[in-house]
C-alpha cells in the first residue's frame, strides 16, 4: 500500500520528469527559421558484384522506324485489321430537287454512320467523285468519328450563277486513299430571278 508520503514523491517525481522530457524535446527542436541540415544514411552494407548477361546465339535484327517530324501525321505501313464503313441514313438539310436562288449559299447536312470498325481521325477525307464541286473544296475533311458512332457530316455550297439541275456526289476515302462506304450527294435546281 502507497503511504501519503510515498504518493506526493511518486508525484513530484512524475512532475519533474515530464517536466525533464519536455525540456530535452525542447532543447533538440531547431529554432524557428533555422533549417535543419539533412544527413542521409548511411549505407551500412556491402552491394553485391555486378551480374554481366551472357547471350547464346545471335540477336534479333530490328528495323529503324522511319522518324516524323513535329506536326506530321505518321502514316501506318501495315493495314490494320479493321474495316472502313460509311452508310448514309438521311439527308438533314436541303432535300432533293430543292429549288435555291442563284449564288445563294446552301449548307447541305447529311445523317451517316461510321458503320465499320475503324475509329475515323484526322487522316481519313471527303471527296468529290461525281458533279460539281459547287463553290466547296473537292477535298474535305472527314468528322473523326469511333466506329459504331452517327453524326452529321456538312458542306457549305455556292448554287451557280446560271439556271438548271446540278448535283453533286461524295465518297469518304480511307488514309491510303481508297473510297469506301455509301455515296452521298445533293441535287438542286436553280431557278432564275
């Protein structure tokens, strides 16, 4: 059984030494603003000697890549194994047979679908394989689209000055320049003032 007498020791004692701890956590604290310097640790021991590799036979040959420049696009040197499909589901804008002012502007749209399994980018083009060009590049690019994906492709048309029917038909061409896919095209009639 603890006395009176041993419990106010016992406590001093408690006092003073955390008093003690705290003093000697303080003492090794670096005062504020001064930055304590990192000693790393030392390597205690020994690395093992370096393993060389041996080889038995000869080493594969491997064929440089032809390198692109900043800004190019690479073009692939294989086919892939995808295949490239466009269907035409509707046209949008501008039906067939539509009767525009001369010189008036047209902006046609067609509903497509990338029906294929190639994921379209910026390498794949419209172009023009049939008709008048009607004021429009006859190559244009085409929406980058996933496969499976439908969109709405736009061309913006300039009607002719002179009276009469005109048509224009489009094909999608893969990066290797192939058509591919649905036709798609516009026929309008200009009618005079």
């Amino acid at each position: 059984m603890i006395t009176p007498h041993l419990s106010r020791i016992y406590g001093r004692l408690a006092v003073i030494l955390t008093f003690s701890l705290l003093l000697g956590l303080s003492a090794c604290a670096p005062e504020p603003g001064i930055a304590t310097p990192y000693r790393p640790p030392t390597l205690q021991a020994t690395l093992p000697p370096r393993i060389q590799p041996t080889f038995s036979g000869s080493l594969p040959q491997v064929q440089p890549e032809a390198a692109t420049l900043p800004g190019e696009t690479p073009v692939p040197t294989s086919t892939p194994d995808c295949t490239d499909i466009l269907s035409y589901l509707e046209d949008l804008t501008i039906e067939d047979g539509a009767q525009v002012p001369p010189d008036s502007t047209i902006d046609k749209r067609w509903l497509v679908e990338n029906t294929g399994s190639c994921n379209w980018d910026s390498r794949y083009r419209l172009r023009l394989v049939e008709g008048d060009a009607l004021g429009a590049a006859a190559d244009q690019a085409l929406y980058p689209a996933r496969a499976g994906t439908q969109f709405a492709l736009r061309i913006v048309f300039t009607a002719p000055s002179e009276p009469g029917t005109y048509t224009t038909i489009w094909q999608a061409i893969a990066p290797d320049g192939t058509p591919f896919g649905d036709t798609f095209y516009m026929e309008i009639v200009v009618v005079g003032q």
